[in-house]
C-alpha cells in the first residue's frame, strides 16, 4: 500500500504555493461538463456496467477475437484473462517494471471482456486484480507528484489520466479500469479503497479545481477523462468504508476549505464535479470523518471564509458554498451534535441572514435552485436541538368546535429558536416576492410537520403576529399567501387566533394601503362566512362597529355627490373595498340578531339605503336590509315599496333587485303581513300602472327606448311578488278581495296597450272556415318559444295571460322565468305543496266538459283572465285569435264560478 507521507507533504507545499503566489485566473464555464454532470448531481450515480462508449475500448483488440468480425464470447474472454492473470502472478523474479508492464498488458483483454459482458463480471480473481491495478494508479500518480511545485504537479496529473490516442496512455489504461472496478461490487471497492486512492484522487481532485489550465475549452477527450474520474471518486466517496483513510491526511480539509475561499481562482470547468463529490463525501460521513472534521476546525474555518467574501461574490455562488458546508452539518447531526456547535459558535446564523438577503431584489420572479436548497436547509436547523421546547397554555377562548391542543409531541417539532429567527428576520427585513414566499411556504411546512409547531413558535417569537404589520409594505402576492396561512389556521387546525386576528382589525381601520387592506378584509370575509362563531367574535372585538363606521363615511361621500354613478375620482380598488366591507357586513348579521340590533342602533338604516342606488353595493345592501326585517320586518318592507315607488323609469335594474328581494322576504308570514301594512299591494300596483303604453305597437314615448322583453320582465316580477303576498295567505288574499284590487290588476293589465278594446257580445264575428282552431296551450307555448310567429302585440297579451294562469295557481313566483311556457310548469306544481299539476297539454275545450281536478287558488284572477280574453285581438290578423274566444271565456268563467260556489 502506498504511503500518504508524500500526499501529505505535497497538499502542505501546494496550500502554501498557492496562499502566496497564485494570479486570479478563471477559465470560462463549460456547458458539456455540467451536462454530463447533471446526473451526478441528482444522485442518480450510474453503475459501471452501463458505460461500454468510454474512451479506450476502441483499441481493445488481440488475438482472442474471432474471425469474420463474430462478436466474442464473454466466456472465452475471461477464461483467457483468468489464464494470464494467474501467469502473471506466479512469476515472481521480475523487476517492478516488468510486473508494471506484464500488468498493464492484460488490461486491454480485461476491459474488452467486461465491455461484451454488458457490464456483468466473471472474473475469480477480481479481488486480487483490482488490488494490483489500484495500486499500480496509486504508484503512478504519488511518482507524478513528487518534488513538483502545485501548478506543475496539477499539468503532470492531467497529463497521466488524459487519453492521447497513442501508446504512451498506461495512466488513462489504468484510469478506466480502476472506474470499471469500483462499479462491481463493495469488496471490489474496499480493494481499491485500501490503495489509498481515495486520498490520491482528492489531491488531484484539489489540483484540478484550484489551478485552472490555461485554455478556452476541454478537449473532448479532458470531458471523458473527467467523467471517468469523477464517478470512480463517487463510487470510492460512496462508500464509508473507503474513507476510512481519509483522516490520516489532510486533502479532505484543504479541498473543502478551497470551495469557500478560492472562487476566482478555481477552475469553472471543475467546480461542479468538486461539488458533487464533497457532497457524496458528506453522505457517507461517519464518525471518524466527524471527528476529523471537527479536529481540523472545517466547519469554522469555512464559515469564517464565506463570511468575508459574502458580498464580493455572486450571490448563487456563496449559496451553494454555504449549503454544501450545511450539508456536512446536517449529514453529521445523526452522528454527533459537534458540526452543529461548531457552526453556531462560528457565527453561521448571521451569515445565512446575510447570504439570504443578498437575494432581496434579484430573484426576478423565479426561485433560484441554490436559494431553495439553502432555505431547506434552514429549515431542517429548526429541528435540531437536544429537547423539546417548552410554552405554557396561552390558547384564548372561545375556540371553534372540534379544536384540540395536543401537549404531546407527535411529528416533527421545532427546537431551534435561532435557526427560525433567520427566517424571520429575513422576512422582516427583505421585500423580494420571491424571498419573502419562500418564508412563508417554509413556515407552512413547519405546520404541516406539526400542528403544535404554530403554538411553539407563536407562543415564544410570535411572527405571524409581528407580520401582519409588515404586510402593508409587501409585495401584492407575498400578502396573498399571508391571508392563506392565516386562513388555514381557522380551516384546518380549527384554532381561532384572537390576537392576531386583532390586528388584522388594526390594520383595516388603519387602512395603509388599500389593496392591503382589501385583501385582509376578503381574508376577514372567508373567516367570518365558514363558522357562525365569528358573528359573536367580531362583535365583541369591535369589528363590527368598525365597519360600519366605515360604511357611513362612504355613504355620506356618495350622497353629497348627489350622483348614481361612480364618481371619476374613485378608484376601482376602493369601490371594490366598500363592496366587500359589504358583503363582510352582511356575513355578520347572517343568522345574529345581536348584531342586526346593533346595526339598527348604530342608525345604519338611512344609510344602507344610498347603497341600493348603486349597483355595485346594491346586492349586498338589499342583503343588510333583509337581516334587518328579521327584527322588524315593517321598515324593511316600507323601505322597499318607497324605493320601488320612488324609483323612475329608467330604473329598470333597480326595480327587478328590490322585487327579486321583496320576494325572499315574502316566503315568511311575518313578511307578507308587513308588506299588507306597509301598503305593500298599493306600491305594486302603481308600478303596473306605470306600464301604461308600454306594450303597445309601438310603445308610448316614455316606453320606447326600453325593449319588449325588460317589460315584460319587470311586470312578469310584480306579479310574482303579488302571487308571493297572496300564496297560501287568507288575510292578504281577503284584503286583495275586499279592496277591489282584483278589478285595479284588471285595470291596470288592459292599459298595458297590446290588449285591444272589449268585444260586444252580440258581435259576428268573420267566418274563417280554412282556418283551424288552436287550442289556448298551444298558442301559450308559442307565444314563450325563442321563434314565435305570432305579432309582438299579440305575443305580449299571450305572455300575460301565461302569467295570470300560472298566478292563479299560486305558483307563479315558484318560477320566474320567461322563457318556460306554463306547460312546463306541471312538475313545478307537484313540487309546491302537493298542488296538482295545472299546466298540462291543454286538449280542446269542447273535449274538456269536466275540470274538477284543477286547482285554482286565486278565482279573482281567473275573472281579470276571463275579462282580458275578448280583448285578445289584432287588427292586422284577427285570424290568430280563433280561439273559440267565446267558448274558452265562457269555461274559464263556469270555472271560476264552480271554485267561489265551493269555497
């Protein structure tokens, strides 16, 4: 075995040459090498066998090959080798260069039969050959460095294990099949490990990385020759038994102290594989290698370096130097604590905070691979620590249902304060998106190692706290993922967390900066909207208040404008503030009478109606106004009939939403008895009179800038707000009748103008004997088709009388929809209240002398039915109405008389 004392020495000479004397040089980086590199990187190590293209095996011939350019067989091969192997070994009285060449002759067969092996080795004496060659390579390369000044000795080096293509390569012959035996097996590779190679390669491993050669690019024969090399030290630093020998020398020390304060000296072109295999080195770290390491002041020594040249290099650069040392750090923590305490007593958290924050601003929206590394390794420092931490119980009630603190430590916990604080500081500190994200994901996964881990760290640092007040100055989306982990504390630890949730309420009454405080609201909104806790919690902590304080002040600014319309100077971000600040109202009073009282003694009402005049807010003001009627349903209906009254023309869309929320409110008895006291019947009726003209052919002036279907869909909506009233309500139905509001609907539907003057009823009528009956359904049914091809006029008294039918049924507002004739109605009937379908196919009437089974609940308006039908008429096509009008007006009335007899 070869000894190290030269390896030694030459490491000492070349540390010292190279402090005094080396002129900065870098060689430019070579893309070819960090692909081939890739690989090794990730982990994947690929096995010898899977390398039969490497350099050298195309002058692998001999006599063994047989003729006709046949493929060898494998057996044959080894048997040959296994032959002159053991002839090699039993001469004995040779000099050391003849064993040397007799030796190096049978690499050739060796690698010719492990190449038409595919890899798979049949060799007896593997052991015993792999001991000879490592040993050889070992020779070779101690007689290429002795007595050679560090520069000199990295070109003798280069020159042995480069393949030339000529017959002076013994150095490149040996090379590979030292690379083909470390791929075999582990006592194949203990063989080669007790050469001493190991040492030997990281020494040449140093020469290559710390004295560049001067050329542009590799040959690409240096590419090879370094992918040979490079995965022969991978399998040997695999392997903790192969580095045994390292602590012995100090090559380990100097290359790795050489990544953390040469970089504008080393080599480009070697940098990664120096990487990749001081990473391999470090997982396979056992306990003498720790010791060694600790001994030698590694950890500290490297540290101290990085900390002076933090911010003369490249940012990625001193990141991936900090994490390969990290990576000794944590490959080492298994094993022993001391790495650990070195780096902590070295200073290493101020430098993480330093090299983190060298990423503040230069991120551009991507996450750099080393800062991700890094960053995982900070995290895995917070776990380190020799006992748990200890907090008292500070959990605030009430809490969510379901909710539970484990005092038990189940999962991964947080024990290292100080490692933590890096990450809190640097969140503090920096405003990079990217940087400050990163923070926030790293604290996530914390909490999905350990739910106590938020109660540790909240209990003693308090950092989500600490940065709601940071996060007016934060990046839009850094504050999107802030408002989610607050969210998830409340979705899935079901743990409601008063005090950071009071200052979320500072920050929105401070209101910084709108978009901030926008998205702290919708974060309030989601909170609020998932337990009805929340109503009682955001009572008591002012919130509510807040909100309506805020609230007035809007409504005040929009009623001095005077103007519907959004003013000119409001900007888009801050109506959408008052929107959600809305609909957050709106979430509170939402199933709480406590708070829709202390919306009423706050005097909100007056102000909550300026919001109905925009309709941005109008959805949720309505929504405010309906929680109100819940305490008292006369104001809310009074204020809805006095706006509807109120309102003009032009108003469509206002009248359609204060119907659509007259209606909600109308389900209830409560709210139909308000709406009869509040004048409720009158207020509807005067929009229907309103109507007048406005379904005429064509419409009057006032009406003629408003489409056909808007009316009818304004008037198909009164009607469904008088059928709510109405429905399944004795009182209203009674004060309907008593009143003659039935002979006013009648009045006011003939004055909508597509209904013609009544008919006399000794009136001839033309005689169209072409012309066949249609029966009323199914002139319902086009009247309400997409193509109808019926007149508009004609159409429109169709339509409403499709409404009267359904009204009288009682279902009209159980479906507000024109484009469903009531022949589809008849489910919707069974559906509500066990009432009888009453919209079937209408056969003829003369084939229908018995309609006992229909269900009629408000006769009055089968009366303004039977009045509307003679009106039912168009000058320009009296033909469409052979209805049998006579015959039809007749049934309904008959009808309608049998009901009132009944009832």
């Amino acid at each position: 075995m070869p000894s190290s004392t030269v390896t030694a020495a030459s490491v000492s000479r070349i540390s010292s040459e190279l402090s005094a004397s080396l002129c900065p040089r870098e060689e430019p980086a070579v893309q070819g090498a960090r692909s081939a590199l890739t690989s090794m990187e990730a982990g994947a190590l690929p096995q010898a066998e899977d390398r039969a293209e490497d350099p050298g095996s195309r002058d692998e011939g001999g006599p063994d090959c047989p003729p006709g350019g046949q493929s060898p067989d494998p057996t044959v091969l080894w048997d040959t080798l296994e032959r002159k192997f053991l002839e090699h070994q039993q001469v004995t009285h040779r000099t050391p260069e003849g064993r040397q060449r007799s030796l190096l002759s049978l690499l050739p067969l060796f690698l010719k039969a492990w190449k038409h092996s595919v890899g798979i080795i049949c060799f007896p004496s593997l052991q015993r050959l792999a001991g000879d060659v490592s040993n050889q390579l070992a020779q070779q390369i101690e007689r290429a460095l002795a007595g050679k000044p560090a520069e000199e000795a990295r070109v003798a080096a280069g020159q042995l294990l480069r393949w030339r293509g000529d017959t002076d390569q013994d150095g490149h012959l040996l090379l590979k099949s030292v690379y083909v035996l470390t791929g075999t097996d582990e006592e194949t590779l203990g063989r080669v490990a007790e050469s001493g190679l190991p040492a030997l390669l990281l020494q040449c491993l140093y020469l290559f990385y710390v004295f560049p050669v001067d050329k542009d690019e590799p040959l690409e024969s240096d590419l090879q020759g370094q992918r040979m090399f490079v995965q022969m030290l991978l399998n040997l630093c695999s392997d903790p038994q192969s580095l045994e020998g390292l602590p012995s020398g100090n090559e380990l020390q100097a290359l790795l102290i050489a990544t953390t304060c040469l970089w504008e000296n080393s080599s480009r072109f070697w940098r990664e594989p120096t990487f990749c295999v001081l990473r391999a080195i470090s997982r396979a770290q056992s306990p003498s290698i720790v010791q060694y390491l600790q001994a030698t002041d590694c950890v500290r020594l490297s540290v101290q370096n990085l900390s002076r040249l933090t911010d003369a290099l490249p940012v990625p650069e001193v990141s991936e130097a900090v994490s390969l040392v990290l990576g000794f750090v944590k490959d080492s923590y298994p094993i022993s604590s001391a790495l650990l305490v070195e780096f902590e007593n070295g200073e290493g958290y101020p430098l993480l905070l330093r090299v983190l924050l060298r990423y503040d601003g230069l991120t551009q929206g991507e996450v750099d691979p080393h800062l991700e590394e890094l960053l995982g390794l900070v995290v895995w420092l917070t776990t380190c620590g020799r006992s748990e931490l200890k907090v008292f119980d500070s959990i605030t009630y009430p809490q969510l249902e379901g909710f539970r603190f484990h005092q038990e430590s189940s999962g991964v916990t947080v024990k290292n304060l100080q490692a933590f604080q890096v990450l809190q500081n640097v969140f503090h500190k920096a405003s990079d998106c990217v940087l400050c994200t990163q923070v926030l994901l790293a604290i996530k996964t914390m909490w999905a190692w350990n739910p106590r881990n938020f109660f540790l760290l909240e209990w003693t640092l308090q950092p989500i706290s600490q940065f709601v007040e940071l996060m007016p100055a934060k990046p839009p989306l850094v504050q999107v993922h802030f408002f989610q982990l607050l969210e998830a504390l409340v979705f899935r630890l079901r743990y409601v967390p008063h005090e950071i949730l009071r200052k979320v309420q500072h920050l929105i009454k401070e209101n910084p900066q709108s978009s901030c405080t926008l998205m702290a609201l919708q974060s309030i909104l989601k909170i609020t909207a998932s337990e009805p806790l929340f109503t009682d919690i955001f009572r008591d902590s002012g919130l509510l208040g807040l909100l309506l304080a805020q609230l007035r002040k809007q409504a005040k600014i929009m009623r001095k404008s005077g103007s519907k319309e959004p003013s000119p100077g409001v900007h888009d971000s801050e109506r959408e503030l008052t929107a959600v600040t809305l609909r957050t109202v709106v979430a509170l009073l939402k199933g709480s009478v406590r708070n829709a009282v202390v919306l009423k003694d706050h005097g909100m009402v007056p102000f909550i109606k300026i919001f109905l005049d925009d309709e941005c807010y109008r959805e949720a003001a309505l929504s405010i106004l309906e929680q109100l009627s819940v305490i008292n349903a006369e104001e809310y209906a009074s204020i809805i009939v006095g706006a509807l009254c109120s309102s003009t023309q032009g108003e469509l869309r206002l009248k359609l939403d204060l119907l659509q929320s007259l209606l909600r409110i109308l389900e209830t008895p409560k709210g139909r008895a308000a709406f009869r006291v509040c004048s409720g019947f009158t207020g509807l009726l005067s929009l229907l009179s309103d109507l007048e003209g406005s379904l005429n052919t064509p419409p009057l002036q006032a009406w003629g800038a408003v489409p056909r279907g808007q009316t009818l869909e304004l008037l198909l909506h009164t009607l469904c707000a008088l059928s709510a009233a109405l429905y399944l309500d004795p009182v209203n139905s009674d004060f309907f009748r008593r009143h003659g509001l039935f002979e006013k609907l009648a009045e006011d539907l003939c004055s909508l103008g597509c209904f013609g003057a009544a008919e006399e009823e000794d009136t001839l009528q033309h005689s169209w004997p072409n012309t066949k009956a249609r029966p009323f359904a199914e002139l319902l049914s086009a009247a309400f088709s997409p193509d109808c091809p019926l007149p508009p006029r004609a159409q429109s008294c169709l339509q409403v009388l499709g409404f009267l039918d359904r009204m009288a049924s009682g279902i009209l507002h159980l479906r507000r929809d024109l484009r469903q004739p009531p022949a589809a109605d008849a489910q919707e009937g069974e559906a509500a209240g066990g009432l009888q379908g009453s919209f079937k196919q209408w056969p003829d009437l003369e084939e229908r002398p018995d309609e006992g089974d229909a269900v009629i609940m408000h006769p009055g308006i089968v009366c303004i039915m039977v009045r509307l039908l003679p009106r039912l008429r168009h000058e320009d096509h009296p033909q469409e109405p052979t209805l049998k009008r006579k015959k039809a007006a007749r049934f309904i009335q008959n009808k309608a008389i049998l009901v009132l007899t009944e009832l």
